[in-house]
C-alpha cells in the first residue's frame, strides 16, 4: 500500500527520465482487472507522444509527470500499484508503458488493478487537485498550518492523521509510526492535544517520512511494494509499532497491542503511548531496539 515514502521513491526512481521525449504510450494487455486510463487510447498518445518530460513531481500519493505543453500525466498506484523503470515483477499485471527516445521504458504495474493513469491539462489538473480535496503535503506543511488543519477536529488524532483533505501523504502504516515516535496515544481526540503535544508530532512526522524515504519505503510480508528498479525497500527493518502486536516495544519492552480505528489497524505501545503520559516524551530517532 504504497503511502508517501513509497511513492517518493518511486518519483525519485524515474527522475532520469526528465529532459527524454515520449515515444510511445501505451495501455498494455492485460488478463486482469482493467485499471483505469483517461482519456481514451488515441486522444492519451496524440497528447503525450513526441512531448518532453520537463519534471517528474508528487501529489499526495501520486506521481505527476510533467510534460512540455503544460499536460500533466498522474500515476496513482492507490493499493499495490507500482512505478518502474526495470522489468516488473510479473507480466500478467502490467497495465501501462511508456517508451522515451533513449530507448527506456517506464511501466505501470498494479496486482489489484485498483490505481489509475491520467492525463490532466493544466486547467484540468488545477480544478482537480485544487478545490480543497487534497491537503498541503505532509513534507511540505508548516507546523503552524498543521496543527490549525487538525486540532479543531473531534476525531481521534490516528484517523485524522489519514485524511488527505487536511495533510496528505500519510497513510495508515506510517500514521501508527508516526504516533509512537511522538509517544502519543492514537485514540486521544485532536481537540485534546495541547501544544508542545503538536511540536512532537510535527516533529515526529518529518523524521518518520523522511527517514522512511531515505530507506525507500517499507517492503511489508506480501512483497507487493517495489522500488523504481523493482528492489524491496529497507524501513520495514526500521518499523517501532506497525505489524508488531504482541512483540517488545524497542523503548520500555511492553507488548505491542493491536486495535482497530476507523475500520483500520492501528498498532502502539500502551505504556510509552499511555494517557498523560506525553507530557515529557520526546521524539526519538534510528534503529529500534531489538
């Protein structure tokens, strides 16, 4: 399930392809659930084919190619969708291609066939992105910007954490992180927190993602994340809660307890996340303990 880390390393992983003009794009045959590709195969290539890659950025949890023209292409892996410049994992979920004039390829991938592969005119993309359905990214926030998008919600700190309309990025593996490294409990309400409460979290989720980016994301027991050149990644090794019920919790041992918020896992430890116990936790960095 790719979330930011993920989809940064995947956006780090294809920047080469800047400055390279499209050859060839398109859907690929595929057994599977078709994804969808908009618009239509012979308006995609009229508009892509020929132009140049002028940058390679994110949205959220997407991928933004840039093209000279000022058409956008948007690849959303959502669940187990995958970018690529190397072969991919199997054939027979390969959705999309694109081909540059080096003579690389850049390749869709999606198991589930849940994401999707858009191309937007500048106009088009403005009005999608930019009518409030996307918050300011979660690398990008100020903290003061972060604490007013959330604290006045009622919901429990973790949930809120997962809305991209307030901060996007974040999805519900790094949000359980995110809380432990900032020794908050996830079912405290946002209205409840005070604010050296946010500088920890602000604080926690800067070193959370970025630290996750610097290992190229979380490769979970399924094996369905992938980098750029198809390599797992390395932050899994590094996880202080997620996946972990019942093993030690690398700062005081107490076991890690499993709960479900909002139809979703949520992983934490009950001594170092306790109520009232934040008030003199700090953030904490590097490997967890073993």
């Amino acid at each position: 399930m790719p979330e930011l880390p993920e989809v940064e390393t995947m956006r780090r992983g294809i920047l080469s392809i800047v400055g390279k003009r499209i050859t060839a794009a398109e859907r690929v045959p595929c057994p599977r659930k078709p994804i969808l590709v908009a618009p239509g195969p012979a308006a995609f290539r009229k508009r892509t084919v020929g132009r140049k890659v002028t940058a390679v950025d994110r949205l959220g949890k997407r991928v933004v190619v840039r093209l000279e023209g000022g058409d956008s292409i948007i690849l959303e892996p959502r669940m187990t969708g995958l970018v690529l410049l190397a072969d991919p994992p199997t054939t027979e979920h390969l959705r999309f291609r694109f081909e540059f004039d080096d003579g690389r390829n850049v390749y869709y991938w999606d198991r589930r066939g849940l994401g999707s592969v858009r191309l937007y005119s500048e106009k088009e993309l403005a009005q999608r992105y930019d009518d409030g359905t996307l918050g300011p990214d979660a690398l990008a926030v100020e903290r003061a910007a972060f604490e007013t998008r959330l604290k006045p919600s009622r919901r429990e700190i973790k949930v809120a954490l997962l809305d991209q309309r307030a901060v996007a990025g974040i999805g519900n593996l790094y949000a359980s992180e995110i809380l432990h490294a900032a020794f908050i409990d996830p079912r405290r309400r946002c209205t409840r927190l005070k604010s050296d409460d946010w500088d920890r979290l602000f604080a926690a989720m800067r070193d959370v993602l970025l630290t996750a980016v610097k290992y190229e994301g979380s490769t979970l027991s399924d094996g369905t994340y992938r980098n750029a050149l198809n390599k797992a990644g390395g932050y899994q090794n590094q996880h202080r809660v997620y996946d972990r019920e019942k093993s030690p919790c690398g700062t005081c041992t107490t076991p890690i307890v499993r709960i479900v918020q909002a139809q979703r896992a949520t992983f934490y430890c009950p001594t170092c996340q306790g109520r009232g116990k934040q008030s003199f936790a700090k953030p904490i960095s590097g490997k967890r303990k073993k």
